[in-house]
RNA sequence: GCCUUGGUAGUAUAGUACGGCCUAGUAUAAGCGGCUGUCGCCCGCUAGACCCGGGUUCGAAUCCCGGCCAAGGCGCCA
C-alpha cells in the first residue's frame, strides 16, 4: 500500500484533549487504530494515541468520495492522521465524536494481531511478553508505565529539593564484589568483568565529595531466581548521603514513599482507574519493628525462626497479616546483611541496617554504613570476602570518609505496588528473568 | 536448583477422571458478504489447532516413558 506523507500534519490535540468546549473545531489527531466497527451506512474508527481514545464517525452518505475511499482501507493498528471537525453528541462513548475532512494512513499493519488489543481474549502473560511492543499499547500498560514515570519524577523532585545529586556508576565492574548475588561475567577486552549488582561501593565514595548523591538505574542479579517478584535485571533507586545515618535516611524515605503515593494519586487518577486500583497515601512515620519483636509475633502464629536467620517468604507473609502495608523492620542481626552495614554500638550483633516492608515484599532495604576501615575489613572476614578484592574501595576509607548512611528501592517492586500488579514483569517494559532474553 | 500444575487454531478456552459418538466444540481475532448510531455492535459464510520423540493398543488429544517449554510456589536473592 502506498502511504501517505506526514509533511505538513501537526497534531493540534491529543484523543483525551476532544472535549465538548471544542465542538464545532477543527483538530488534527494522530494516532492508532483500536478498532472498526463498520453498521453499513456507518462507520466508527476508535482512535488509541498515548492518552486514551476518541471516536471517528463517518456517516457514509455524508462524506467525501476520497474519505470513504481511504476509510475502507483502513485496519486494526494502521497508524493514520485524521483533520476533521469536533461535534458533541450524547450517542457517542465520551459525549464527542470527530467527523473526518482528511484522512491519511502514515503506517499498516498485520491483519491478524499476535494478541487482542481490546481486551476482549486476554492473552497471558508469556504470550503478551512475546509481542510485547505490541501489549504495550494496551491501554492498561500505558497506565503502568506512565505512573512508573510520575513515581520516578515525585521521587526525584524530593530528592533534589533536598540536595541531592543524580549521578551514574560503572555499570561493569572488575571483580565480584558485595558477596550475596551471583553477578553476570562479561568479556572485558580479554579480561573477566562483571556486571554491576549494585551501586553500593561507588555510592559510598561519593559521599565523600559529592556529600548527598542518588542514583537511578538497571543493575544486574544471577540468581536463578523464579518469583514474581524477582528479575535478572532491575531498575534501582539508591541514595547515599554524607553525615547521616539509618534515622535520617529512614525518615527521607519516608517522605519519598509519601510523595510518590501522593502524586500518583494526584496526576494519575484515570490510570488508576484504567488499573481498576485505588492507592491509600500512607501516613508518616511507617509503623517500625525490630527484628527481635518479629520473631517474637512470628512464634506467636506458629512460626518459629532461629535469631540471625533470614525471613523466609512464609514468615513475611504471616508479618503482612500483622503490619499495615508499609513497615520497617530494624535492627536486623549484623551476621544476615551485607558487610558494610554498620554494627549497632552497644550490641555489635544488632545492626543498623533496615528493610522498608510492603505488605510481604521487600521494597527498600538501606541502613548505617561502617566508615572505618579497620572495621570494615574485620566485616569483609567475617563474610569470608577478601580484603584484597576491595583494595580500591577500602582505600577511600583512607581518604575521609564521613558516617554515611542510604538506601536501595526496587523501582518494579514499587510499581507493582503502586499499580496494583502481582507479577513484576508486568511492571517492566521487557523483563529479562532466568529464561527470558528476548525480545 | 527443587516441587506442583499445565502445553489443543493468531489469542483464550472445552474435551483428558474411565482411550472409541472428536470428522476435535466454543468465544474472539482473520478473510468474504450484509446492515445508518455503534460503544465487547449484530447477522451469514470461509479458512484455521491436539508441544516434540518413543511406547502400549484394533484404535491415543486422552494412558505410559523421555525431552522441550511455560505458569505458580519454595530456595537463592533485592
């Protein structure tokens, strides 16, 4: 099929801008096809762009030869231009309709789609990840991943308001450094690297000079992991802030958490609502429990962890029945996190590490960071990681380091909660897991 | 890595307990035709599938074995 040029088509309105107050205008709209539903002596052409759907309407008596001619061309998912005139009508879905004077078809499509995009034979979730460019114009993914975007700009106004730097770390990294996570290896110009697990390290350095400094980002996990809640690659949220420690961070966490559910709610009600999900702002402080009370309340219903043990997924389910949605665990056992979390002062078998818990989910985890040297490396032992392979990071414990404290979100773990979605590859735009690498 | 469940047209499903009325049903999508107010439009027609390999049997979508793939759970991890 020949196309039609785009020279000289302006969009004067988005689908959502159609409202009654322009009827009787001319509008230029660019867009999709969603769908056709041809009556006979009518013809209604459902326009999908980014914000939502407006009806075309083309009473085939009364237009033009060219416009019907071109019309009967068209088909689901055709990319086309249409300048015509708004009118307000009550039989239409959303009180307007437009009436085409010129219509354009910029792009074709398959006749038969990979999967619905109307939502009438949803498709599951493998085979929407298949076609997934093609499911991400569903209406409801455009809702997902736009209040993914509003959640990253609440999250960096704060962060900015209250001084803080947005700065970017190597995301290939020499040796395997924090323990815990298998890392990805990658052919360095002959030499083994890595594929960054985490900003931590350099995060920490940068405390030094930059003082308060977030970043945003895809960091990479091998584990074999299969959840709904895991992926191989990841988008991370982490701040590390100079002269602080977990009370300060906690508290600026909270005030992101906030604000994020604060303006989702606020700039996002139609997505929401495309969603079908209603978002609670929750109040501040977040209800906070220590390790030691967790264990105490998880016999309590029956199940029993030794102390210095992880949370196993069951137990966090029981603590969700118990917690509102947001809740701090604190002062958790030094010996089950990371090395550089700092050892509570009085009790060194306690730390000042946290996690930020929704409901069963880890969202946030952070806390009080060592800053000695000494003792940093007395933690690397214990963790029985070579202070050799730290060399570079441990000599900017030479260098001035301040108390620093921060913290990680897992930018799809707080979507899911925001949307609503209880798979995270629904929440990402192309989620790469344990078997999935394409597309 | 382990466990459970599953794999039927483009998509989503019925059928599998107990092999044979399955020449594999239905919805939706697709193609063709009809219809002037649809909004999951409607109506008619057409075409379209039993994951792969082996086995049992007169006969396998259905039972058995092996493989591959997927979903969910656990573990790991965040």
């Amino acid at each position: 099929m020949k196309l039609d040029s785009i020279d000289e088509l302006t969009r004067t309105h988005y689908s959502s801008d159609i409202t009654a107050e322009l009827d009787s205008k001319k509008v230029t709209l660019l867009g999709w096809v969603q769908e056709i539903r041809d009556l006979g002596g009518i013809r209604f052409i459902i326009l999908q762009d980014r914000t939502g759907t407006i009806q075309v309407t083309i009473p085939k008596k009364k237009v033009s030869a060219e416009i019907l001619t071109k019309s009967d061309l068209i088909q689901k998912r055709y990319s086309i231009s249409i300048k015509g005139i708004v009118k307000e009508t009550k039989m239409s879905p959303r009180g307007v309709e437009v009436i085409p004077k010129e219509i354009r078809i910029l792009g074709t499509a398959a006749a038969q789609l990979p999967i619905d995009i109307t939502g009438k034979t949803p498709a599951n979730i493998e085979s929407r990840l298949d076609a997934r460019s093609l499911d991400l114009c569903l209406e409801q993914n455009v809702a997902i991943f736009t209040i993914q975007h509003h959640a990253l700009e609440a999250i960096r106004n704060v962060l900015f308001k209250k001084g803080f730097l947005e700065v970017h770390t190597p995301r290939i990294i020499a040796s395997a450094t924090e323990g815990g996570a298998e890392l990805f290896a990658v052919d360095y110009f002959g030499k083994k690297a890595f594929l960054a697990q985490s900003p931590q390290l350099y995060k920490e350095q940068l405390v030094m000079s930059l003082e308060k400094v977030f970043e945003v980002g895809p960091f990479f996990r091998a584990e074999e992991s299969h959840t709904r809640r895991h992926l191989s690659e990841f988008v991370s949220v982490d701040i590390e802030q100079a002269f602080s420690d977990a009370r300060g961070v906690m508290s600026l966490l909270e005030q992101v958490i906030r604000q994020v559910c604060y303006d989702v709610n606020r700039n996002c009600k139609k997505e929401l609502d495309i969603l079908n999900h209603s978002l609670k702002v929750p109040s501040v402080p977040f209800k906070s429990v220590t390790y030691d009370q967790v264990l105490i309340d998880l016999k309590k219903e029956g199940s029993e962890i030794e102390w210095g043990e992880d949370l196993s997924t069951e137990a966090l389910r029981v603590l969700a029945k118990i917690y509102p949605e947001f809740y701090f665990i604190t002062e958790w056992p030094t010996i089950s996190k990371a090395f550089y979390i700092k050892p509570c002062k009085t009790i060194p078998e306690k730390c000042e590490g946290f996690d930020l818990m929704w409901k069963w989910i880890e969202l946030v985890s952070g806390g009080s960071r060592i800053a000695s040297k000494k003792l940093l490396i007395e933690r690397l032992k214990q963790k029985e990681l070579s202070p050799k392979s730290f060399e570079h990071h441990l000599k900017a414990f030479e260098y001035g380091m301040p108390p620093h404290a921060g913290w990680a979100i897992g930018l799809e773990r707080l979507t899911m909660l925001l949307t609503g979605k209880q798979n995270i590859r629904e929440v990402t735009l192309y989620p790469r897991d344990r078997t999935r690498l394409t597309p």
